[in-house]
C-alpha cells in the first residue's frame, strides 16, 4: 500500500493528479494538504470527495506541527502547494518566498524525521528562465527572472541538498506550462477561453510574440507518475509536448474554437520582465519511457469544450474579490 501526502492538491495539476493516481491504482491511499488560498478549490475534486481512500485536510505546508502530524502517516510526498501566478508576484512577492520556498523546507525537514521513500517536487521550467534558440537541458544553470520563478528555483535547490546532504530519495520534474480543465481563469488558456466564453476581450501582453511549451495537464499527470516510479534518487527531469506556440497564436486557436473574432484581442501593457520563449530537451525523460499522449490540437479544444460545459465551475470564481483584484492589479476591468 502506498501511502501520499499530496500538497497543494485542491489546485489545478494537484487534483487532476489526484483523480489520475485515484484512478490508475486501489492500492492507494492519499492525504490532501491544502490551504485553500484564492486558487484552492475543493469544487476541483468533487467527484473523489467520498472516496475512502482519499482524506483532504486543511492546512499550510508552512505548519510544522500540522505538517509533522501527518507525515506520521504516509511514505510519499508529492508538494504541489505553491503560489503559482508570475502577476501576482510581481505586485506581492511575500507569499512567493513563504510558500514555496519556506513551505518547502517545512516539509523537507519533516519528511527527513519520518524517513519518507519519496519526496517529489514539482518544479517548473520557469526556474531556467528565458532563452531565445534551443533548448534548455536539465544541466543548465538556473536563471529565473520573476520573485515566482525565483521562489520555484530556491525550493528545487533546496530539495536537491537534501539529497546530497541527506540522501533523501528526492525527485524534481520541471514541466512547462500546464493547460486543461480546473485551472484557475488567471493563466493564459484559462482566462482567454472563459473570456472568449462571455465575449470579453483578451489582454495580450506586450506585442504577443512569446512563447511557451504547452503541455495538457493529463500528459503531465503521467509524466509526474513516470518519474515518481521510475525517476532516479536526486534528479531532475524535464517534461515538455514541444508544443511550441507564441501568445498570438493561443490566442487565435480560442477565438477561432469559440466563434468569435480579431476584434476581441487588446493589446496591453508587457508584464515587467516577461520572459520571451520557454523550450526544453526532454530527451530524459523520454529515455523513462513517458511520451505525451494527446495531440495539442485536440486537447486544447477538447479544454475549450470542458469550460464550455462546466460555466457552474468558474463563473463563481471571476466574481466578487476576482474582479476587484482584478482591477486593482492591472488597472482595468476585465
Ligand atoms: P494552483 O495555483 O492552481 O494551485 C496551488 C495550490 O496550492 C492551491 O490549491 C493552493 O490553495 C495551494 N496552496 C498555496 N499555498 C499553500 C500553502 N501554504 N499550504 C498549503 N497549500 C497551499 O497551481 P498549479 O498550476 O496547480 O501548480 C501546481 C504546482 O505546479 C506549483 O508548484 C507550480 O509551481 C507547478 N507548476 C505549474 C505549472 C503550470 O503551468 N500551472 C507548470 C509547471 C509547474
Ligand atoms: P501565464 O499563463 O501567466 O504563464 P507563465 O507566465 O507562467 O508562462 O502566461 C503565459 C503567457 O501568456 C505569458 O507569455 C504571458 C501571457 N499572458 C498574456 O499575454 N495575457 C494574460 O492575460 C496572461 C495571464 C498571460
């Protein structure tokens, strides 16, 4: 039997994850350790909330006391909980270093008392921060750009001490950005699609030219399993579709799936240091055995179709203190 502790796991690859672990084995049990900040949500997993093997508790990564209690009990750690939105760190990077960093070591310290088998970090490719041509292999030096990226950077160090320090059995996937249902309409897919859904327009940053991997949250679902399994103690795996596209090109492939036009594309004001292409080797973990399964194509339609049909699940969110943050962080309505 293994036993989880899952952090973070009310988020958006946090309880698709769960649903994927809960699905793939019964000999399985899972601990949530979730805050619930604005991007936590328990609406995410409503359909494993009964299931005996699953337990969700209310709480921070950064409570030793609460942290340590629960470690008792398990044999693996897989930490999504993080602070996860380049905005918002720029404008309130307090909760950045707290989380993800401070957070981090928290359950790094309690894991080493308890004598975990597996602590599995969810890194990001943000951490090596921009590159104009080729692509970044896990060997290259770390060079993130944002208080959020730079937070993923200091935890993904910090596990990897441990390792050496410690030999604690680590493992540290950095996958590229995630899209798919249950993630919070604050990213790029999410936004433009529930956006284009209720024909409000798209703010493109800056002139809409970078680029990133897109990667659909049920690949990475199996990446993240594959490493867990197989990944080798103290290393770093990248995990990427090559699924390279500009922000213009996302853009365009919403408006063309949800029937609208040109017309509701804004260009706004480029976010402070954004960082231009994101691309990685993944030749890696390829040699683990994973692949992506699901064309980018397909799956960005089928996404377009989830929140089509699931208005009841974010149309709750961009309301209220959504709307007012909103405003006051980007200094216009939505
Ligand atoms: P998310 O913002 O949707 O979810 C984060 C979750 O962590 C939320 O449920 C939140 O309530 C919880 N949380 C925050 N602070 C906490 C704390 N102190 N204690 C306990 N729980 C806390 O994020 P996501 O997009 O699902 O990302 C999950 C992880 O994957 C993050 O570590 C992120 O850095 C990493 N990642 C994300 C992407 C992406 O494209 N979304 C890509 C690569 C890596
Ligand atoms: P995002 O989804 O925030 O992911 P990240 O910055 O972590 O890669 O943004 C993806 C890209 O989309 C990034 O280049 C910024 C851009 N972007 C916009 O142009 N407009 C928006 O409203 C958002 C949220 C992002």
């Amino acid at each position: 039997m293994q036993k989880y502790l899952i952090t973070g796991g009310a988020g958006f690859i946090g309880s698709n994850f769960i649903r994927y672990m809960l699905s793939k084995s019964d000999d399985i049990t899972i601990i949530n350790l979730d805050k619930l900040t604005y991007a936590g949500n328990l609406d995410n997993l409503k359909d494993i909330e009964s299931d005996d093997r699953y337990r969700f508790v209310k709480g921070d990564i950064c409570d030793s006391g609460l942290v340590n209690s629960l470690m008792k009990d398990v044999s693996v750690v897989v930490n999504f909980a993080a602070e996860s939105h380049v905005d918002r760190s720029i404008g309130t990077p307090d909760e950045f270093i707290q989380t993800d960093i401070f957070g981090c070591f928290i359950l790094l310290e309690a894991a080493r008392k308890y004598g975990i088998e597996r602590f599995m970090q969810i890194s990001t490719d943000e951490v090596y921060g921009s590159i104009d041509n080729g692509l970044f292999k896990e060997t290259d030096a770390l060079m993130p750009s944002s208080p959020y990226s730079a937070s993923k950077a200091g935890a993904d160090r910090l596990v990897y001490s441990y390792y050496i320090t410690y030999q604690m059995p680590v493992v540290i996937p950095r996958s590229s950005n995630n899209f798919g249902p249950y993630q919070y309409p604050e990213k790029l897919i999410s936004l433009f699609i529930t956006n284009a859904l209720d024909k409000i327009s798209l703010p493109v940053y800056g002139d809409g030219k970078n680029v990133r991997d897109w990667l659909y949250v049920q690949d990475n679902c199996e990446a993240l399993d594959c490493i867990l399994h197989h990944g080798k103690d103290g290393e770093v795996y990248n995990v990427g579709a090559g699924n390279e596209k500009d922000n213009l090109e996302i853009t365009q492939l919403i408006i063309d799936a949800t029937g609208n036009t040109e017309n509701l594309i804004t260009f706004v004001e480029d976010r402070k240091g954004h960082d231009r292409r994101y691309a990685l080797d993944v030749s890696k973990i390829r040699s683990l055995g994973w692949e992506p399964r699901h064309d980018f194509h397909s799956a960005l339609n089928e996404t377009v179709d989830w929140y089509r049909d699931n208005r009841w699940w974010w149309e709750k969110l961009k309301s209220g203190e959504y709307l007012e943050y909103y405003r006051h962080h980007y200094k216009r309505d939505l």
